[in-house]
C-alpha cells in the first residue's frame, strides 16, 4: 500500500492549503504567485480566490510568470494584470478588498 503524500514518482506532495472559507479571520502579507505551464492553451482566471468578507484581508500581492506558457487572469478575486502581456511586468495589488 502506497503512503497518501507520495504520487506515482515517490516525492512526497505537500498538505493541502486551508481554504479561506474555514478561517472566521484571515490576513495575509507578501503573497507572490508563481506559474510554470508546460503548455500555451492552460488559462487560469485568477491567482487567489477569497471569500467577500470584511475579515478577510490581503496585502502586497504579485504574480509572476516563468515562461512563456500560459497565463493567470488577475492577482485576486477580479483585481490587478494579467501574467499574458508582453514585455513582462509582473501584475501587483498593494491591498484586497
């Protein structure tokens, strides 16, 4: 019987993230977002998603792109650039909401 953390190629996988939904009060400070996709067609509407809460709050958010593959829509919910552009200027959001 394989361990739950390990795939098929035994590295083992990190814990899955806490949703936002389950905390009664979040911040965070410093989030950076990095995407890696080995192929053009992947589109992801946005980076983070949150709930619509005053409890829930962000700060100092960037979404990076490495390569040239792919893209992220916004940084947060419906806020900041896309990773799609060209020349390259990673997409900021200094607070949320």
């Amino acid at each position: 019987m394989r361990h739950p953390g390990l795939t098929h190629n035994p590295k083992p996988r990190p814990p899955p993230p806490t949703p936002v939904l389950a905390c009664p009060r979040h911040e965070a400070w410093g989030l950076v977002v990095y995407s890696v996709f080995r192929n053009r067609g992947v589109s992801l509407t946005r980076a983070i998603e949150v709930p619509n809460s005053p409890n829930v709050r962000f700060h100092s958010m960037i979404t990076v792109r490495l390569g040239n593959n792919g893209e992220i829509g916004t940084v947060i919910d419906n806020t900041g650039g896309s990773t799609a552009g060209n020349p390259r200027v990673p997409p900021k959001v200094a607070s949320f909401p």
